[in-house]
C-alpha cells in the first residue's frame, strides 16, 4: 500500500500516520511539533486568538497564570513557515466570538493550513467573550463562522467537548455548515460517542482524549475515528509507540480504522461486512436507521464490487465476497474463496474499506 491508500488525505495531501499533535495555548507551537514530528502526520498549532474579545479573554487567563499565545499574523505567519517543508499537515486552532477574525486569517494564510474553530475552551474569561464552549451553546454562531470560513474554499475543523450538548445534532449543524474535521475531546464519554457521530455524519473525526496505549486508540479507531490526538500525553516514547503499531496495522490488516462488525457494535462503516438481510439480525434495524431499503442496501452492495474481486465467491454463504465478514472472523468459506482466487486477507480489507467508502457516501448523499 502506498501512502495515499494506507491512511487517509487532508487539506489535498496524505496523512503519513492517523496521529494528531493537539492545540495547548501557549505551548503547541513549532518548535513543539518539530520535536515531534516523525511520529505525528498532523499537528494543530495555537490556540491563537482572532479579535480583540478573544485578545482580552486570554489576557485575562494568563494573568491568572495559564499560559498563552500573544502572537498576531505575523507571528504566525513565521510559525508557519518554520514547518514548511516538512510532511506535517498543519492547522491553526483559532479562537474568536465572530466570523471576521477568523475569515482575516483565511484571507492572510489561504489553503496552505486547516482553520480549526475552538468551540473547546472553557475557561470562563472565554465563554464571557462569546468564544471557546460558548459557541456550543450557540450553534448558530458557531455554525455562522464555519460557512464564512467555507466560502473561502478552505478546510476547516471545530474542535468540541462530548457531552456538553446534543453531539449528534450539532455535527450534523457543522457538517451541513460546510466543515471538514470534527476534533472532539471524549472526555469521559469514550468510544461509544465516536460511533454515534460517526453514524450521523460523514465528517473526518479526530478522536481526543486518553491515548496513552494502543489499546484506547484502537477503540477509537474500531468504532469510527479517523485519526487520534494527543496534547498533555504526546511524550516521544508514547507517539513512537502509537505510530509504530498503527502502521503496523495498516500492513498487517489492510484497514487502520477497520470498525467491528455491526453485530459487536460496529458503526456504519461496519455494513460493508454485513451478509444478505435475510434473518433477524441489527442489519435491519440498522438499515431502517440509516434509511436503506433491503433492495437498495443489495443492490448497493452488488453494483459497488462489480468487476472486482469482492464479485467472486460462489462458494460462500451468499454467494459473493461482498456479503462475507470482516477478516478476523473465522470463516472456512470465505478463506477457501480468498485462496482460490489469490487474493490476501489485507487486500480483501482494503477493498473491504473502498466499498464501505461507497456506501456510508450513498448513505449520506441525500441525508
């Protein structure tokens, strides 16, 4: 596998490894990620403030003692070019109550970097300054800043706490406002959190919180996450561990983020290991949920792997690889089917995720 096929691409370029250095305020910046870098493929340096609310609000918790950026554009605009050159895809966390700030620093920066939204920060100076949690609690504000940011064609990210508001319905707000990324912080909500948003959007999520093992991030990864960050725990020995392992997985497996089978609490990437809707079984609930028809959820399946290898398979269950399950289930039938044809289990995976890629698309065409 190459580069391109092995992880995923943001901003129009490759993602070296799924491991994201996140914002700390006053301490992510390019000599933080330089430090880092061999171990990360994205880094979101800042956070850096917008407008004068924001300037004031960060003055005011940093004469309480947190450390902070006082950076302007300039400032910036050198950080950023301390990393050119290098194969980390950067990002500015960025804080601000109102659309302009954040659309001066598109304006000034253009598509080079991905303009992450904090709606994270709660920190009272910065919820009084209409920034950080408070535009969770105002989603048409929040939402208002994401689509000013859209009609600059640039890619965007919103950084969020779980479990503040609906995280359901306000993805789906930021998703039809025109972002990109959703960088959620699970704080004590874990795994579960990320299935549910991964089944009510088809954004890039980046899961926060805890990835201290490979154990953690690997449920992140199984049950929708696309990519893992790291502030307070982004220690070298814990990154080389990380990534290590997940590329590791991504050969072995042919799928980092492969999700569990439906059965076992997959998400909706998961129907690309469902058989045929022919029994009782959460395929068909699930396909109510997600609004597909046992015709359509067929013919899907059926189109999307014709003239492909996941086509062949009369001897299995349903009679095609397209309906078989994931890998790592026995299964002496599709096993046979792989041998016979000669085609290796992290290829079948891999054209496994290029067929949920096909459906969870459908799913969410109309939605």
């Amino acid at each position: 596998m190459t580069g391109d096929t092995r992880f995923i691409s943001i901003n129009g370029r490759p993602v070296k490894t799924p491991i994201v250095l996140a914002s700390m305020a006053g301490i992510t910046d390019a000599d933080y990620v330089l430090e880092r870098s061999q171990h990360a493929g994205v880094a979101f340096i800042g956070g850096y403030n917008t407008d004068e609310a924001s300037r004031k609000a960060s003055a005011q918790m940093q004469s309480g003692g947190r450390p902070e950026f006082d950076a302007d554009f300039n400032e910036i605009a050198t950080e950023i070019a301390m990393l050119n050159g290098t194969d980390i895809i950067l990002g500015l966390n960025l804080r601000g109550a109102a659309p302009e700030g954040f659309v001066a620093a598109a304006k000034r920066f253009g598509n080079s970097v991905i303009y992450e939204i904090d709606a994270h920060c709660r920190q009272q100076p910065m919820i009084d300054a209409g920034c950080g949690e408070y535009l969770m609690h105002n989603p048409e504000k929040l939402c208002g800043i994401v689509s000013a940011l859209a009609k600059e064609g640039v890619t965007i990210s919103v950084k969020i706490r779980s479990g503040v508001v609906d995280d359901r319905n306000l993805a789906k707000m930021l998703w039809k406002a025109g972002a990109h990324i959703l960088h959620v912080d699970l704080m004590d909500t874990g795994y579960t959190k990320v299935r549910q948003i991964r089944n009510v959007c088809p954004l890039i999520i980046i899961a926060n919180n805890s990835v201290t093992n490979t154990d953690r991030m690997m449920d992140y990864f199984s049950h929708g996450a696309d990519l893992v960050s790291l502030a307070r725990g982004a220690n070298l020995p814990n990154l080389q561990t990380l990534d290590r392992y997940i590329r590791a997985t991504a050969e072995e497996v042919g799928w980092y983020n492969a999700p569990k089978q439906l059965c076992r609490g997959g998400d909706v990437r998961s129907l690309t290991f469902c058989c045929m809707p022919v029994k009782q079984c959460p395929l068909l609930p699930a396909l109510e949920t997600f609004k597909l028809s046992r015709e359509e959820y067929l013919s899907l399946k059926q189109s999307s792997t014709k003239e492909t290898m996941l086509a062949e398979g009369s001897h299995t269950c349903f009679g095609s690889l397209a309906f078989c399950c994931k890998s790592t289930t026995p299964c002496m039938f599709r096993d046979m089917t792989l041998k016979s044809i000669n085609l290796p289990k992290n290829d079948y995976m891999a054209l496994k995720r290029t067929l949920s890629e096909k459906i969870v698309a459908h799913i969410f065409k109309n939605a």
